[in-house]
C-alpha cells in the first residue's frame, strides 16, 4: 500500500494498514449442478462448496432416476426381467442383457450354443464401442469440442443402426434370452457391420487426432481427477477408470466368459489414473473391440441360437401351432416361468464401464425371490467427492464424465 | 497381455499450440468444404451414402420429410393379425396379457355365438403408453395373432385416452392362415362354407422366411421353414 493512501486512511480515520492486509475470510458458496443440468450425464444433482473457485466438499443427490428395479424383478418371471435390464446402462443395453442371462444360466447350469455365445460376444463389443464414443464424444463437448461428440454420435448411431436389424430396436434391445439369443443375424448383416465398423474406426481415429495431442485438452485433463492405484482398488473401481489407474484388471481376461478366451486381445493398462489416461483407455479399447468383432466374424460358424430344452426356451412355433406337446411346453413356460433351480449365485461380466454383476437368489418358482445388482458405475461415482476434494469447479464436469455415470444402472 | 497406454507428455512443437491448431482446423476445413460445396445425398441408408472427396459428409435426415424406413423385424406399433374372412386370427387365451412386463394388455373374451368351441376377444386394447416395446407379446402368442410389424411406432397424440388402442383400430395389415388352424381343419359353424374353402386354399403350411414375426426367440424363421417342408414332403402331405 503505498504511503500516500495511508495518509488519507489515517486522516479520514480508516481501517488501519494492518487491517488491510490480512486476509480475507471469505464465506463458502454453495452451488448446485443438477439435477437438470445441461452438464450433468443423466439426472444426478452435485451441491458443491466453493472455497472461491476451489471444491471445498462436494456432495452428490441421486435417485432422480430411482425405479425399483431390484424390487420389481420380484415380481415378475425370470423372462420378464430383461426389458428391466434394457433400461440399466441404456446405452450399452445388450451387455446388461447378457450378463443377466449368464448369471441366471450359471444357476441353472445350461451351456449355451456355440453360435448364440459368439453372438452374444459381438452384440457385447459393438455396444461397448457405443458407450465409449459416447463418453469420449461427451467428454470433447464439455471441453467445449462440439464437432467431436457429433462425429461420435454418427459413429454410434451407425452401430445402433445395424442393432436394429439385429434385435428390432435401436435402445431396449431386448436381444438375449435364457439359454441363448431371440434372433439370428439378417441376410448380409454381417457384411454390413464390417463396413459400419470401417467408418466407425475413421470417425474413432479422427476423433483421436483432434483431441489426443491438443494442447488446450491436454491442459484440461492431464493431471486432473487423478486417482492411484491403491485408491482405485480400495474405492472398488472396475473397469477402464481402475485399468487407467495402473491396475490391469479385465474380467474378460482375468475370468473369461462367452468365447474370450479364443480371441486375440490386449488391455491397455494407464499409468496416471487421470482423466487423459480414462480418455486414452477408451481409445485403446475401441480399437480392441474393432479387432475382437473382425475375429468373432471369421470364426462364427452356423449353428443353433438357443438351447433346444423346453424347459427353458419357447418351443419353436411349427410346434405350437401344429402339436399339442408344443402347446403344453408353451402354456407352461408363459404361465408358470422359468422353473430356475433354488440356490444362490453371483454372475459377473465386464460391462462398458466395469464389473456387471447380479446376485440371483432363486426358491424354485418361476420368479426370482431377489436380485441384487452391482451397478458397474456405483463406485466410481461414490468416489467423486473424494477425487474431486480441492479440485476447480471447471474440472467437475469433464471428471464427471469421465467415470461415465450412467443414471439409468447407478439408480437402479 | 496387457500394454501401456501411449501417455507421453507434449512435446515442444505440440506445446506451442499454433501447429496443432492449424492441424485440426485442416481436419475440420475438410469436412467443412466438402459440406460446402457438394449437396447432401437423400439416401436414408446412411451407410450407402458415398463418402470421400467429391461428395458431402452430411450424415442427417430432413425428419417429417424424409424418413428411414424400419427394418424388417422392427418392433413397432402392435397389430391383430386378420384372419381371411376379416376377423381377428386371436381366440383370447390371455397369453400375451400374461406374458407382458409392463401388463399394458386387457381382454375380455366372448364365445362365438353359434360355436361350442370357439372364443374371441369382445374386448382387446393394448396401452401403447405402458408397452415397453419388448416383443414378449408376439412371442408368446400361440395363434400368431399379434405382431408388430406395422413399420410405424405409436403415433404421437395429444390426449391419453387416444394412445389405449381397441380390436378395431388394432385389426389391420395382410391376413394370414396356416394349415394348422383348428378352424380350417374342423367345420367352424362360425365361418361360411365358402369362406372356409377361400380359407383353406389360401392358408399355408407354415411361415415362410419373410414372416419375422412369426419366428420365435431363437429359432431361425428359414430353418424352420425349411424344416416344415423337408417333414412335410416326408409325410407326402402338400
């Protein structure tokens, strides 16, 4: 404070210099994001205190998308969960399909057609590319590159495209079913993902070359929302955000499902456990998947779609309109459900965003007597306070996007 | 095996910004002057669209205008199939009201009059708010009566009460009968004698390949008809 200012401060009788100088204590703001807001994937509010322009505590109000999913599966046959399971990770439906079927399979002990696995593994992979360009597409539009997240959007509405001719529908798939998948791939489809799959990797490699080595995203993300190993591993991470993290964990490799196991791939392991490395992983993983598709195409053979044990899967309709084994075998399964052995079981699949499990506890009816989930983004999300302690309130929304909260699977 | 991500720091010429601006801003004037100068192709399969030099990347669609056809095999808006005489293929067994998650199908099934055996629905109206669009119904219909392959999704309305759908507004689309049909294989006192006999003739034996409908969840609807014939000719049947 120069000296001339203190003269008039002492001759108008102010603050004296001392007072001046100390600092501030100022008061925290409280700012809420969400629960619709423009920024925020799905509906999820964050009331965050502001330490100026820091994250002094930030706390996350969900539910806004609650729906009962665990108690509504009670009440319903075994069958009827899988449109429930349609609406967990609405952008990557058929994994959440699939891992369902596994973990009631597992239960009842049945193996599924050659045919109907592989299936299952390239409904799987295209939807995992769907979900990651969504997120990457997402994560350039928060940053403010609004051309990414359309060409990302081309990309994936190409492979949503192509899941319509498959199932019949572009989001609730609805495509696999106990003991197998509800339908065979169309004359040509196979020929066609292939091409879709060409333009989605030029969209992919475009995308990349905008955003990877841009300074101005490279500045944002590098370093920030980071998390070690020994906290993603202690916070329950799963999925690409703990394999940015350093851990190389995937369940496809580490307890191969479906036809894994025959198929050539690598995971990409990060090194920072930031939002760059979160980003890069789901490069990498794209381009595993393309590899994974190609290979599942050269090697599918023909083959049945289901299981042919009446037990599980509606007799073909031939049988039901002409025979009265066929009816009586169709009548039981609609009316009474799935007679699903009685026990306990844990299924789990590596689903976009990370370990998809669902606890299955059966009486014997034809209902379940309860499912428990473990939602894939569950603890990412919980870990958001704690990643994003003394972090700039700008950081919120790209860290957000990048742990991918899917509303629809965290709220249940 | 597991591989290291490519996480290399920036380097100088990346650090100093402009290159990589200018990079992108190429990348972007590409498609920018391509959208410019060459005029978006109508084609409502995207993926037929020529792509490259000489043509534009426009990838979208004039909505009301220009629409893309659904698949074959698309859920879409339900419908009770006819049979030829123009009533409903459905004899009420209440299956696909069983078989639905979201219990968006109500019935009230009557007895046709002057049949001992048949039924009919006298009331059937799908909520097509509450549907869920799952396909279970189609499925689990043992008459194929119900099917979704109108090609159209629920239509946009601006009262409710429009969107719950009766026999009437649901009984459309091309008739089908199998052989199968009890009411051919027995005289209906139901149906007329001469139209039983344009039934008959008409009905066939079990659905062919372009019936995506009519397939069950797992069974390839080809192979099925395949099949249906190879026993067919077996038995020495037509």
């Amino acid at each position: 404070m120069s000296t001339e200012v203190k003269e008039v401060l002492k001759q108008v009788g102010g603050p004296r210099s001392s007072e001046l100088d100390a600092p501030l204590s100022s008061k925290r703001m409280l700012v809420n994001l969400g629960p619709s807001h423009p920024a925020m994937h799905g509906t999820a509010r964050a009331v965050v205190e502001l330490e100026g322009e820091n994250i002094a505590s930030c706390k996350l109000d969900i539910g806004f998308l609650h729906r009962g999913f665990e108690k509504s599966c009670e009440s319903v046959t075994w069958t009827q969960v899988f449109p429930y399971t349609d609406r967990l990770n609405y952008v990557s439906s058929i994994m959440n399909n699939v891992g369902f079927a596994l973990a009631v399979e597992k239960l009842c002990k049945l193996e599924v057609p050659e045919r109907a696995q592989y299936l299952r593994t390239i409904t799987s992979e295209i939807h995992r590319i769907c979900d990651h360009l969504t997120l990457v597409g997402a994560l350039g539009l928060e940053l403010g590159a609004m051309t990414v997240f359309l060409y990302a959007i081309e990309g994936r509405d190409l492979l949503w495209d192509r899941l319509t001719e498959l199932c019949g529908a572009r989001l609730t798939s609805n495509y696999a079913r106990i003991g197998g998948v509800s339908r065979d791939v169309p004359e040509g489809w196979i020929e066609k993902t292939e091409t879709t799959l060409d333009r989605v990797v030029l969209l992919r490699d475009e995308i990349d070359g905008l955003l990877a080595r841009n300074r101005i995203f490279y500045d944002r993300t590098r370093g920030v929302g980071t998390v070690s190993r020994a906290d993603a591993i202690d916070l329950g991470f799963t999925g690409p955000c703990l394999r940015a993290s350093g851990e190389a964990y995937d369940l496809r490799k580490a307890a191969p499902y479906l036809v894994y196991d025959r198929l050539d791939f690598d995971i990409p392991v990060g090194s920072n456990g930031d939002t760059y490395d979160r980003y890069l992983i789901r490069i990498e993983e794209m381009k595993q998947s393309d590899k994974m598709l190609r290979q599942c195409f050269r090697d599918m053979a023909p083959g049945e779609l289901v299981v042919r044990d009446f037990r599980y899967v509606l007799p073909p309709k031939p049988e039901v309109y002409g025979t009265i084994e066929g009816v009586m075998a169709h009548f039981k399964l609609i009316m009474e459900g799935i007679q699903v052995p009685a026990g306990e079981v844990y299924g789990y699949t590596e689903a976009a965003n990370g370990e998809l499990g669902f606890y299955l506890v059966s009486d014997g009816s034809g209902r379940p007597y309860k499912i428990g989930l473990r939602a894939p983004g569950w603890p990412m999300l919980a870990a958001l306070p704690i990643i994003l302690h003394g972090a700039l309130l700008s950081d919120l929304v790209p860290v957000f996007d990048s742990i991918n909260m899917i509303g629809g699977e965290v709220e249940q | 095996m597991a591989y290291q991500l490519d996480n290399r720091p920036l380097d100088l010429r990346e650090r100093f910004y402009f290159p990589e601006v200018i990079r992108g801003i190429g990348t972007l004037a590409g498609h920018f002057l391509r959208n410019l100068f060459f005029s978006r192709d109508a084609n409502p399969d995207i993926l037929a669209r020529p792509r490259g030099l000489g043509y534009s990347d426009n990838v979208t669609l004039q909505y009301p205008e220009e629409k893309a056809p659904y698949p074959p095999g698309y859920r879409g808006l339900h419908r009770l199939v006819p049979r030829e005489d123009g009533s409903p293929r459905c004899v009420a067994c209440y299956m696909c009201a069983t078989a639905c998650p979201a219990q968006c199908i109500y019935i009230e099934a009557a007895e046709v009059p002057g049949d001992p055996i048949e039924k009919y629905p006298a009331k059937f109206v799908i909520d097509e708010l509450r549907c869920v669009v799952c396909g279970f119904c189609v499925e689990a219909c043992p008459k194929d009566a119900i099917r979704m392959d109108t090609g159209e999704h629920a239509p946009p309305s601006l009262e409710r009460v429009h969107q719950l759908l009766d026999e009437k507004a649901l009984l459309r689309g091309p008739a089908v009968s199998y052989l199968s049909d009890p009411w051919l294989r027995r005289p209906a006192p139901s149906i007329p004698a001469e139209a039983l006999a344009a039934m008959t003739a008409s009905a066939r034996p079990y659905p062919d390949a372009s019936d995506e409908y009519a397939q069950t969840p797992g069974f390839s609807v080809k192979a099925l008809a395949a099949e249906a014939r190879e026993r067919a000719e077996r038995a020495g049947t037509p």
